[in-house]
C-alpha cells in the first residue's frame, strides 16, 4: 500500500496537468465564450465604478484612493488585453477545417487556448480585489487643501473693518449667496476690505474652496481680455492652450472648462461698468445641481452694478465713525507724537472730525502731519482742511484723483456739470431736491424734452456713484465733507483758478473780495448774524450765479446789475430788508433764475418785463408783494417755474386778508404759458379751485397748493390726476366738509398736508391714499372725531402734529395705520385717550410732544407699550399754536 499512494498521486497529478492542457484545445471555444463573458462583466464593473468615482470627484477636494486608482488603471488593462486574446481566439475559430470541429494548426490552437484559461483567470482575480479594494477602502477622500493661489496681500490698517469682513465672511458660508457687491464712497477702504478678505482665505482652513483668485480691474479697453489673462495665468493655463484661442468666447469657454469642476472665489477689484461674468468663462447657475456654489466678490463705487444677477448681497462699506476715524488717524501720525502734546491732540480730534471719517483721506493728512511737531504748523492744517484742504500734501496727488474716478465715470457731461454745481452750497448743507433742479434749470444744464425726469435720472446716478447722499426722508440730498472738497476742486479748473468758484460766510465785503469777483463764474453767500454789505459794483463779465441768501441784505448799488451781462442765477431770498429790486434789474438779458422768496420787495420793477429769457420765478412768502399783474406774467413765455406761496399760518394768526382780484384772469396767463410745468400757488376763491382741478395744464404742474379763506368751498373733489402734488395746506375754509378721490386721482408725490380752522370737517380719510406722505399738520378743527377710519396704513408718515381739535377722539383704527411714525405732538386734544403704538412701530418712535396732564390722562393696554413711549415724552409749558404765533412775529 506504501507504494500504490505516491503512484496514484503523481498518476492524478499527471492526468490534471494533462487534462489542462487538452482543455487548452478540446475546450477552446467554450473557454473562449468564458473569457467573453468574464471580460463584459468586468467592463460593467469598471464602468459602474469609473462613473461613481467622476460624480464623487466633483466635491470639492474628493479625489479616488490610490487603490481605487491603480484598480482602475488595472482594470483599463485588462479591457486591452483581453480585447486583443478574444479577437485572436475568434480568428483562430475560423481556421478550423471545414465541417469539422478540429483545428487546422493543432499548435498554434493550444497556444491561443492557453492565452484565453490565463486571460480568463486573472480577469477574475481582478473581479475578486473589486469587493477588497472598493468596498473596504471606499471610492475617494477627501484631500488636504492645497496651497491657494493667492499669495498674501499687503494691506493698509484695517481699523474699523473688522465687522464688516465678519459680515461678509456669513455670506460666503451661506450657500444662497453666489454674488456678493461691496459698495461705497471711493477711499472709504473697499480694494482694503477685499484684500484682507483674500488673506483670511490663506489663514482662515475653515472653508473648501479650491481657488482663490484675486484681480484688479482696470479702467482701459479691452479690461476682459486683461482679466481674462490675470485668471488664467492665476490658473496656470498653459500658454499653448491659451495661444490656440482666437476670441474673447474662446478664451472665457478654456476658464469655464477649468474651474467648471471646482469650488473658487473670484475676488473682483474696482468694478466700473457692467459686464457679463459669462464674458469672462465665469458661470454662476443659481438653479444648477451642482454644489460648488463658487463665489464672486467685488468692489464698486456704483450700486447699479450687477442689479440684475438674483441671489447677491450688497454690503455697503461705510465711513467710519467718530471714535474710529480719531484712532486711524492717530495711528498713521504716531502715538508717540500726539502723546507729549495734549494740545496737537485736540486739533487731532478737530482733523480727523474734519476727514468725515473717510479713511483715504485720514491716512493721507495723518501721513503729512505725522513729520510735524510744531503747534503753528497743526493749526494752519486746521484752517487749510475748512478753507483749501487741496493745499494738504497728498489731497491732490492722491485723495482727489481718486475720488475724481467716480466723476470721470459718469461719462455724461450734463451730470458732471450738476455735480461741481452742487460746490456752490456750504459744506454740510442739506440741499432741498425741488431746489437743486430749479437751479440746473436755471443754469440752463438740463436740455431735455422733460428737465425733471432728466434731473431726476441724474441726482440718481449721483447718488448711486456716492457723490451724493439722501437724507432720510429723500427730500434732500447732501455730499460728504472730502467729496465736496472735491467738488469745488473741479469746479476750480482742478485748484488753478480758486476765484472761479467763491463760497464765503457773509459780513461785509471788502474790496479785495469784490475784486476776487470779477474772475469768478459762481458766487454764493449764505447767511450769518453780520449784515452783507457791497459798496460798489465790480466788473463781472463771466459770474453765472450770484446767490446771497439769508444775508440781511438790504440794497444793491447803482449799476450792479449792469456789469453782470452774463448772469444766468439770481438768488436774493431770505433777505427780508431787502425792499426794492433796481431797475437795472431788467438789463439782465441772459437772467433765466430769480429767487425773490422771503423778502420785503412790494413791487416788481418796470423793467421787469425785459427778463424774457426767466426759466424760474420764485416768490414764496413775499407778504409784501400783494400781486403779479397778468401783464408781468405773459411776457414771460419761458417760464417753467412759478411760485407764490403765502404763509399760511401767519396769515391765520394775524387774520390778514389777501384779495383774491384777477385771479382767474392770473390763472388763464398761467396756462397759457407753453413751457410752464412746476407751479406753486396760494388760491383765496372756491372757483379758483375749481378750475386748477379741471385744467389738465394747471393741475399737472401744481406742486404745492395753499387753499385760504375760499368762501363756499363745501366739497373738495379731487377727480382727476394730481401726481406731482408735494404739499397742500388748507387754512380757514370755513364751509368745507369732505374731501373725496376718484378712482383714479393718485397722490403719489404728497410729502406734506397742513390743515387748520376748518370747523365742519369730519375726517381725512383721503390721506389713505396718499401713500408717501410723511408730514402731517392739523389745527383747530372742531368737528373731527378721528384723523382717519380707513385701515389702510401711512407707511411714510414719520411727523404728525394735532393741535386743539377738542373733540379728536381716535387717530385710526388700529396702530398698523402708522408703521413708521417718529415724532408726535398733541397739544389740547383732551379726548384723545389712547395713542396708535404697538410692539412694532413704537421702535421707530423718538419723540412725543404734549402737556403732562393730557399725558397723565392716556389709556394704555400694554405697560411695556408705555414705558417705551414714557421715555420720548417730553413736556410742552406752551402749546405749538402760541410758538407759532410767536415765531411769525418775531420774523416780521
């Protein structure tokens, strides 16, 4: 038995090793059919894997394992090759003798089949290490960060920046957010803001974007082609690839096929005009499925950039304020300086108040004090930054021609000459819109079918370049402190002719001033305690605009007007000593803007209608002046602005009566005026009334309206469009009882309602309807129980004062009426129990004025509703009315 098992071991090795190697030939095409079968499985296999592991790689940072890479590279292979063995197998079927199952080249046929049993193996094996290398290891990983391709940026001092870059640092986390636009005033630090935001990316790991990639966009043609070059290079695109590209689309669609995969950050620097980001290869799908959610970010002096794009955020980046701008300047001085002195620290506090927080201009007059020690020398920078901050070092070189960007961009020369205009007022000085207008009327800049719309568009796109500002209530518009500097740095050919513009405080003026004069083109005065006084009449040939405004003003000399033959503007108003015009007056030819407005003038001259070329007349609270006869007014047949508005509450106070005669006539001269379209008009008859409401002319230019004293005025109907109504006042309409609206009269411009002595009406509910009213005035009228018993709210109302409406018992229905209403003043309204204020509208509340025991008397439902209001009560010893009475006599 020892013997038979070693002999029937080698007996069955031999007969497998045999039988094998027959199976090579007898089992050819079976073998064959094997290998097909095990080949097409594998493919799937590597299909299913190879498409799982493209999708998982389009996470940011996922890449396949090493493992899963080489099995793929493996299996890739193997496709190959078994391919290339099934073809050969295939081709050797065909040599078989015909009719017969028996190879013709017995040989090559065992050799094929031998090729097919190894191929057919090892494409299993590769199977078997699917489910090992696969499915223990997982598909992919997720990779280290790389290194950015932004390099760290210098970065100035970043005071004051640091909320601003935590706001903007939410917004790139939240995945709505794709486009986020940085706004604001040129120097006020947002190319700072941008580049600390590319350092964080560099120091901040908490975030997985693949690229980060920072560009300067510059002011030149072609600025696509630049950016396109600055990304691609940023991206490392070769130059090969990059020379094959023939057209701006080409290059954009070699960017998009780079980063279409990747999750990046394009930081845009100084954006100054639309353009299409599809433009520049960069696509940002809002509905796409993808998850990348790449971000854009860039800087801009205009808001209107990018209005378009949906899912974007815009942060204003804003002046710092008072505590912030002293440390920043401080900063770029030194401590060390301001330190040992406490005096150059108080005018410290005085130059950095004077930058308006604007941190170009702190860095650049800190840097100039900062070699500067001496006390004479940091007062005399005091009085240049109030009197010609150009004169600081680095203002023209560096804070002016960098604001001068935003001017130049306005690629408008109508624009740009409303904008150095603007330099005429003070600094700080809120500048009334209606005003503003009528002066680029007047000046004659405004050369549209429609001047208002047009001065309208273009205080818009000021406003929107941050040359200009909006006070809350949008009424005014006013300019930062540096930017107004500029402004009359322009205006002043650039600082080489200062006399081209003079602004000055009034007082008397010498005769150095005057002479100062005759180079100027604008002049203005605004008003102080010191009486202007002009002692002769100096030559003016080129002065356009001459504005003494407030300045107690009570006479012009012989021949003043005579050496001005260029003057386009005249405003004298304010000036209440001021009684007569000289006749001289009417050789003004050229006069297209006269403001004769709170002054003592009783008459117009004679030669007054010689000013055929009047654009705007302005007459408002010229007691004196009882009439304009129809005479004046038809010889003005350019005339596009009128008013004449009484005041009312002096009027009421001192019963004074205005006849009423020729007033229809007066209105007849007035709609026959061809390019009259803003009026402004006191009216004391019912059928004056009635026919400014059923002429399309007059009532499509009334913008204030003043109804006194109108006898049988019952009924006020308002039945057709007043749209450009800004203000109406109603005093002493005895018999008037109701107000009513059309469906179709809209209101949509009415900023003020002034209401009083009307004893027979019940309610205002017309006001409803008058959706951007903001200030509201009534008094004395007896029989209204409630201001309104609509519930439609005032979104804009923000001042309300009642004043002795002895049976007022509700404001409105409910405190919704009033969402943003700011100040109250109530004074002998003892019925009025309850104010409209709820958890909402009383955060917008600042003041209540009225007496303590009204105030004592109030009905409350909520405690915390009174305590918040308790704290903006504040006691009135004298009623509004009495203040009133005794501001107007103080006036006259």
């Amino acid at each position: 038995m020892d013997l038979v098992s070693p002999v029937l071991d080698i007996a069955t090795r031999l007969w497998v090793c045999g039988s094998r190697h027959l199976s090579y030939v007898l089992k050819f095409e079976k073998n064959l059919q094997s290998l097909e079968r095990e080949s097409a499985g594998l493919n799937n296999v590597r299909n299913d894997v190879q498409l799982m592991v493209d999708n998982a790689e389009k996470e940011p940072r996922m890449r396949r394992t090493e493992a899963v890479g080489n099995w793929l590279t493996s299996m890739g292979r193997m496709a190959i090759e078994s391919s290339a063995v099934i073809e050969e197998g295939r081709r050797q079927l065909q040599n078989r003798c015909l009719g017969s199952r028996c190879p013709k080249d017995l040989r090559s046929t065992y050799k094929v089949g031998k090729r097919i049993v190894k191929k057919r193996d090892a494409v299993r094996d590769l199977r078997l290490a699917e489910d090992r290398i696969v499915g223990a290891s997982g598909l992919t990983v997720r990779m280290p960060r790389m290194r950015l391709l932004m390099p760290e940026l210098l970065v100035e001092n970043t005071v004051g920046l640091d909320s601003t870059v935590e706001r903007v640092w939410r917004c790139i986390q939240d995945v709505n957010v794709r486009l986020i636009r940085l706004c604001g005033i040129g120097g006020v630090g947002k190319s700072t803001l941008l580049k600390k935001l590319s350092n964080e990316f560099l120091h901040n790991q908490d975030h997985d974007f693949d690229y980060v990639i920072w560009v300067k966009v510059s002011r030149q043609e072609e600025y696509i082609d630049k950016v396109q070059e600055v990304i691609r290079k940023k991206l490392d695109i070769s130059d090969a690839a990059w020379n094959d590209c023939s057209s701006e689309e080409e290059k954009g669609a070699q960017i998009f096929s780079f980063l279409k995969t990747k999750k990046f950050v394009l930081l845009l620097d100084d954006v100054w005009e639309r353009f299409d980001l599809l433009r520049l290869g960069i696509h940002l799908e809002l509905e796409s499925d993808d998850d990348n959610r790449s971000k854009v970010i860039f800087t801009t002096r205009s808001v209107e950039l990018f209005n378009a794009i949906r899912a974007q955020e815009t942060i204003e980046v804003e002046c710092l304020p008072p505590d912030q701008a002293l440390r920043l300047f401080r900063m770029s001085v030194g401590e060390n300086i301001l330190n040992n002195n406490p005096e150059l620290s108080e005018l410290a506090e005085i130059i950095a108040t004077k930058c308006g927080g604007l941190p170009l201009a702190l860095l650049t007059v800190g840097r100039a004090m900062a070699s500067r020690r001496n006390l004479g020398e940091w007062r005399h920078a005091v009085e240049l930054l109030q009197s010609n901050p150009s004169e600081i070092e680095g203002m023209r070189s560096h804070v002016f021609p960098l604001l001068k960007f935003s001017y130049d961009s306005l690629n408008n020369a109508t624009a740009q000459n409303c904008f150095r205009y603007c330099s005429i007022f003070p600094k700080d000085y809120d500048i009334r819109m209606y005003e503003l207008i009528d002066l680029w009327i007047g000046e004659g800049f405004l050369d549209g079918s429609n001047p208002r719309d047009q001065a309208d568009f273009i205080i818009g796109t000021l406003k929107l370049a941050y040359l200009l500002e909006s006070d809350e209530s949008t009424q005014c518009v006013r300019m930062h402190d540096i930017v107004y500097e500029m402004a009359l740095w322009l205006a002043r050919d650039q600082g080489k002719n200062r006399n081209k513009v003079l602004v000055t405080k009034s007082g008397k003026i010498t005769y150095q001033e005057l002479k100062k004069w005759e180079e100027a083109n604008w002049i203005s005065l605004f008003g102080s305690r010191s009486r202007v006084n002009i002692d002769y009449s100096p030559s003016c040939n080129h002065l356009s605009t001459l504005l003494f405004r407030d300045t107690l003003l009570k006479s012009f000399p012989h021949g003043f007007f005579d050496s001005m033959p260029a003057l386009k503007v005249l405003d004298v108003s304010g000036n209440q000593g001021l009684l007569e015009l000289p006749s001289d007056i009417g050789n003004v030819a050229k006069l297209q803007y006269l403001n004769l407005s709170s002054t003592g003038i009783a008459k117009l001259p004679a030669s007054f209608t010689n000013l055929i070329n009047l654009r705007c007349l302005l007459l408002d609270y010229t007691m004196s002046l009882k009439r304009i006869s129809v005479e004046v007014i038809s010889c003005l047949s350019l005339l596009q602005v009128y008013s004449k508005m009484n005041g009312a509450l002096e009027y009421l106070f001192d019963a004074v009566k205005v006849p009423g005669d020729d007033e229809d006539a007066f209105l007849d001269a007035l709609e026959c005026l061809n390019h009259i379209n803003k009026l402004g008009i006191t009216i004391f008859a019912a059928p004056s009334v009635d026919k400014i409401l059923n002429s399309y002319i007059l009532r499509s230019c009334i913008r204030k309206l003043t109804l006194m004293d109108c006898e049988g005025l019952i009924s006020l109907c308002f039945t057709q469009d007043l749209g450009n109504l800004e203000r109406l006042e109603i005093f002493h309409c005895c018999s008037l009882t109701e107000f009513k609206l059309s469906e179709w009269c809209k209101l949509v411009n009415l900023h003020e309602v002034h209401i009083g002595v009307c004893p027979f009406l019940l309610n205002l509910n017309f006001l409803a309807y008058a959706r951007n009213l903001e200030t509201l005035t009534i008094i004395d009228c007896e029989s209204l129980q409630e201001v309104t018993s609509e519930i439609r709210s005032f979104p804009g109302l923000k001042t309300i004062s009642l004043t002795q409406l002895r049976n007022l018992k509700s404001m409105s229905p409910s405190p919704r009426c009033f969402p943003c209403l700011s100040e109250i003043e109530v004074s002998q309204c003892s019925l009025l129990m309850q104010l409209p204020f709820d958890s909402e509208n009383v955060n917008f509340l600042h003041k209540i004025r009225g007496e303590t025991e009204w105030w004592g008397g109030l009905i409350w439902n909520d405690e915390a509703i009174k305590k918040a209001c308790r704290s903006k009560f504040v006691n009135t010893s004298s009623g509004p009315l009495q203040k009133k009475k005794d501001q107007a006599s103080t006036s006259r």
